[in-house]
C-alpha cells in the first residue's frame, strides 16, 4: 500500500470533536480503547488522495455526459468473507452487473462497491431477543459479534482494528484490479464505499494529501452518512464536511426540503459537481410525495447533486416466517418512481444503491425466489435481505427499459 507522510502527532482536531454523536458504541472506557485509537492514527491510509480525485472527477462527469452509477453490496460484511476470493468473485458480480447495465443504455457506469470498510450498522433497537433473552443488538463486525450471546455482543474497540486490517486486505485486491483492468478502471472503478458511522473509527483516519493539503478520508473512497445521522450539527456531517472525499446522504420519507438544503450547505458549501450523492431511501409509495419537493428544492438552491435510488430500505417488511425480507417488485417500482421523478424536474437520474450478495441467496422474495417459504433456504445476511444476482439483474434490467420484470 502506498504510504502518505504523516504520524500520530499530525492528526488534526476537526470541526467534529465534541459534537453529538448518535448511534455509537459505549467503548470509552475499555482497556483497550486507547491503544486501539493510536493504532489506526499512526496506520497507513487505506485509500489515497489520487484514487479520490480520480473517483469525484468520474463522479464530476455523470450529469453532463449521462453516465450511471451503480453502488452495490453487502448490508453488512463480513471479516470472514474479505479473503482474497471472497473479494475477486463480489468485484466480478459488480463488473458484470456494471456491464449490463451499459450493454442496456449505452452509457458508461461507474462501479461502487459497499465492500472495504461496511463493517458498523445503525440500529432501531438497542436490545434483540434470542431464545427468550434479551441481548444487544448486532451492530457489525467492527463493534460486536454477529453470534447471539450477552458476551459476545459487548462493544470491543480493538474490532476498529481488525476492521482495518480486514478492509486492508479488500482494499489491496480491488487496487490490484483496477491496475489490471487498465485506463478504464480510473473511471469506472470499481471503487470502495460504507457508511461512515463509528466516529471513534473515521477520524482516526483522516489524513493531508501531500500534494494539495487537503484533508481526505482514508478509510475508503467514498463515505456516506445515513438517514438516522444526517444532523448537520452533529459530528457525522461535520466530519464528512472536513474531508475533500466524495459524500453521500441517505434521505428518508420524512425528510423536508429544509433539512436536506442544510444537509447541502454542510457537505456542498461550495457546489461542487461530483462532490455529493443523495440517495433517497422512502418506500414504493411515500417516494411519489416525498422527494418532488425535495428534487426541486436542491435544485433552485444551485447544488450539483448526484441524485441515486436506494429502493432497498424504504421496502423492508417482515415475513410470516419471522424473517426480514423485501419484496422485489416494491423495490423496482419505488426505482422507476425515483427516475420519473428526477427525468420530470429535468434532473439526470444517476442510478441505483443495492443491497445484493454476490452469491445465491434467498433473502428477498420475487424472481428466482417464489415466495416466503423459500426465504430460510439460504438466508445468511448479517443484518438487512439482500438481493441474489438474478434478483439485482432483474432491477437493473428494469432501470434500463421502464418495465418490472419481478415477480413477488
């Protein structure tokens, strides 16, 4: 990995230290917390400045020349799937998903994977139950174990380092095919995203480019806060406010023209083209009212936007069987909804943010899977139902010609 010139002394204080911050680990005060912080501060960067220039300029590109973007993943990943192989077969689901998503509508796609640091996930709920007793909730890897124990689930800071040397393994082979795959990959990718959740973790990671000073994200090429942590006054906005990165802003259903103008003016003062990417998150029905305002707000206030569908998390429901699953045709009309919406307001719809496996699973109910019954087949997500291959085929394909091709 490339090495950029700085030590545990030259981390910065930023405009995040001491403000709010939701949905994080009780951790301070372990015994392991210190040593844990030190270590990622005096790490080598996972990503570098030119592989984040290389990404907002493709990203820069997207409304004037048409091109798409596709971001894609696990719900949450896994340290024991970010082998070597495990990565080579996720980046060849993403090539080949991003291929026929060009082969459809002519354009170029960049490629964005929720892969190299998706290891912390925001909760509803502080406590689960397992067996008739209540534990905590799984958060991801990087704060406790996925197995269902009181012990188990405890928030442990030293997984913010196996989560660095878990991403540094995925990040080294995505490097490596881009170099393989030529001039192409500098644009199209595929790069690295997850949600930048676990303060403690990111700013632990912030470093300069040598080359402008700038201060940059080094965890991964591009970050993004979610719906439960998109307070402009609160730490995650004022964190990704500090670096020159790539942000993203998940949206939800009762977000208002107001708060997402103040989300802009956080992470887009200065309205930069490809310097932000909202992705509304609202559900098959409740996008139709929630997101005009919304679009023709951030439009009349000048912000270059990247605008992408998650269709996944508005859609989620819980199956007879007990298990969390999302139904494909809710998903794949709450996208053509969003590209109505945008292509109305004259607004270049950008693409889609999935939650898919790069392996046959049956987590999610439509196209190769008939119904609920078949849901505990193959169901291994951590957290949230991901879509199988064929299910994320049928979406895109969907995007691509305006039609649902999903049963459920």
């Amino acid at each position: 990995m490339q090495q950029s010139s700085f030590t545990a002394d030259s981390i910065q204080l930023g405009p995040w230290e001491g403000r709010p911050a939701v949905q994080q680990p009780d951790w301070r005060d372990h015994p392991a917390y210190q040593e844990a912080c030190r270590s990622l501060a005096s790490a080598p960067p996972l990503v570098t400045a030119t592989e984040i220039r290389q990404l907002r300029e493709a990203l820069s590109r997207l409304a004037t020349t048409g091109a798409l973007l596709l971001q894609l993943g696990d719900c949450a990943e896994s340290f024991y799937e970010c082998t070597p192989r495990h990565t080579a077969e996720k980046l060849k689901v993403i090539d080949w998903l991003g291929d026929r998503l060009g082969e459809l509508t002519g354009r170029s796609v960049v490629r964005v994977g929720r892969m190299g640091g998706q290891f912390a996930k925001p909760r509803s709920q502080a406590l689960e139950w397992h067996d008739a007793l209540s534990i905590p909730s799984f958060r991801g890897h990087m704060i406790n174990s996925d197995l269902a124990t009181s012990v188990a689930r405890k928030a442990n800071p030293r997984r913010m380092v196996w989560a660095y040397e878990a991403s540094d393994q995925v990040q080294r082979v995505m490097r490596t095919y881009r170099r393989e795959n030529g001039p192409t990959a500098a644009t199209e990718g595929p790069w690295s995203s997850h949600e930048a959740l676990v303060v403690d973790y990111e700013s632990r990671l912030i470093r300069r480019d040598p080359d402008t000073d700038d201060r940059y994200l080094g965890s991964t090429h591009l970050p993004w806060v979610g719906e439960r942590t998109r307070q402009p006054a609160e730490a995650h906005v004022a964190l990704l406010s500090a670096v020159v990165n790539p942000v993203g802003c998940k949206i939800g259903p009762t977000a208002s023209p107001d708060d997402i103008l103040e989300v802009c003016a956080a992470l887009d003062p200065r309205r930069e083209p490809g310097r932000l990417v909202l992705i509304p998150r609202m559900g098959r029905d409740r996008i139709q009212e929630a997101l005009p305002p919304i679009v023709r707000a951030v439009v009349n206030a000048g912000h270059p936007v990247v605008w992408l569908s998650d269709p996944m998390h508005g859609n989620t429901v819980t199956s007879q069987v007990g298990l969390k699953t999302r139904h494909l045709t809710d998903v794949i009309t709450e996208a053509l909804r969003f590209r109505d919406i945008l292509e109305g307001n004259r607004q270049h719809a950008a693409g889609l943010h999935i939650e898919m496996a790069a392996d046959d699973v049956t987590e999610c109910i439509g196209g190769s899977v008939e119904n609920e019954d078949e849901l505990p087949r193959h169901y291994t997500s951590l957290c949230d139902p991901r879509l199988n291959v064929n299910q994320a085929t049928a979406l895109i394909e969907a995007w691509a010609t305006g039609t649902t091709t999903g049963r459920s």
